[in-house]
C-alpha cells in the first residue's frame, strides 16, 4: 500500500539533478552516445571528435563528402538526437 506523499525514485533523482544543475551535462552525455545509435556505425567510423557548446554539437569529420551529406540533413538529425535523449540538448549541428 501506497502512502500519499511518496514518489517514484525516478523523479527524485530527476529533481536532485536539477536542482543541483547536473541534468544539463548528463543529457549532452547522452546525446553524445546517442550518436552512432542515431547514425548508424558506418557514419562513426568517420567521426573523430563530438562536443557541445552553449547548445551546439560540434562534429568533427574526417569525410568532406560526408560532411556535405550530413549539413543537408542535419535538422533531422538534431530532433532524433534530441528525441533519442527526450530533451532539447542542441538547437544547432556544426560539421567541421
């Protein structure tokens, strides 16, 4: 039997990360390995270094015509990586 005032241990741990404002770099963490989920490994593979700034993904590629593909389809890409992790992480993709 429940009593009135408990939560779900999900949600406290959720209010504790905010308050003590660790949600932010644990969501960008997971966005981060949500990238070869999203893209698949093939696309990995020509990845060298991923980071987040002020809500940007830096992504660096050691591919120009991959770099060009993904610069034409990179909304896509930031709402299923922001979807993967069920938050807004990033508002914007650079490809270097």
């Amino acid at each position: 039997m429940r009593k009135k005032n408990t939560e779900l241990l999900s949600e406290v741990i959720r209010q504790v990360l905010k308050e003590q404002h660790l949600d932010a770099p644990l969501n960008e963490k997971r966005l981060i390995d949500a990238w070869p989920l999203v893209l698949g490994q093939n696309i990995l593979q020509y990845t060298s270094d991923l980071k987040i700034k002020n809500k940007v993904l830096y992504v660096a590629l050691t591919s120009s015509v991959l770099r060009h593909d993904l610069f034409l389809s990179r909304e896509e890409i930031k709402k299923s990586l922001n979807k993967q992790v069920g938050a807004e992480v990033i508002v914007d993709i650079i490809f270097q």
